[in-house]
C-alpha cells in the first residue's frame, strides 16, 4: 500500500470508465468520502483530494462541487 500512487491509480482508472460510459453529463461533480480514510473526498469525475483545501469548484473537471453522502 503506497497511499498516494494508489489514489492517483485508482483516480485515472475511474476517469478512464467514465470516458468509456460517455462522459459526466451532470452540471454538478458529485463529492463523497472516500472509503477507508478520514481526509480524503472523491468526486464522481474520479478526482481525489483532501477537503481541507476547500475546493467550490473540481479541480479536475471544473464543475461545481455538491458534497453528497
């Protein structure tokens, strides 16, 4: 476990599925707690950060943030 090369692994692995299904059509990026850490928030584009950076918008598609769940 390498903590941040698997974060960015499974970020480009999900970015990549949602390429294949067509893309995010929402004009919200969805913001949820990532399983297993305490910090780190995942959006539905497949970003993961740290919340304390206080993000309105993603940073990895831009769109606005609304923190579900």
């Amino acid at each position: 476990n390498n903590g941040y090369r698997d974060i960015k692994a499974i970020s480009i692995h999900k970015a990549i599925e949602i390429v294949k299904q067509g893309g995010v059509s929402d004009d919200v990026c969805e913001l949820r707690l990532l399983k297993g850490y305490k910090f780190l928030h995942e959006t539905s584009c497949g970003y993961v950060f740290d919340m304390q950076n206080g993000f309105k918008y993603c940073p990895y598609c831009g769109k606005k943030i609304k923190v579900v769940g």
